[in-house]
C-alpha cells in the first residue's frame, strides 16, 4: 500500500494511514495525529512508535524503488549514450 502505516485506534481497531497526511504527532498523553487538513486522530501507538513506522516504511520505498521506475530510469540512460 503506497505510503500506508498500519495504526490502531483506542477502540483496539486497526487502520491504515497516508503517512504523507501527517503535519503533526502529539503525546497528550494519548498519541493524537493531526493531519493536513486539521483533521485529529487519536492512536494506542506511542508517537516514537509512529514515526518509526513512517521512517521505516520511507526507507523502504527509497531502498526498493518499483522495478516500473528502474525499467525507465535504464531506458532513459539508454536513449542517452
């Protein structure tokens, strides 16, 4: 899932979030995201917890880039030699 971290809500019910939505993570003392658009959650995860889940997913996307973007960069470097 592109740019999606798996969270759970107070209720104990998993979802998955745009981690590029995220503006701001808050421990108050629950963990509350605030998106972009001002919207609020609140999750069980810790806010440490948060971000490394959206770092680790980053560092993922940034290590294993899609074999579709790889396929054109060579076709590029290709073209131009």
């Amino acid at each position: 899932m592109a740019e999606m971290i798996q969270l759970t809500t107070m209720n104990q019910q998993v979802f998955f979030l745009n981690s590029t939505l995220i503006y701001r993570i808050e421990a108050s003392p629950d963990t509350v995201i605030t998106l972009v658009d001002g919207k609020t959650l609140m999750v069980r995860e810790t806010p440490e917890r948060v971000v490394e889940l959206v770092l680790t997913f980053q560092q993922a996307v940034h290590s294993n880039p899609p074999r579709a973007l790889i396929s054109k960069a060579n076709q590029g470097e290709n073209e131009s030699n």
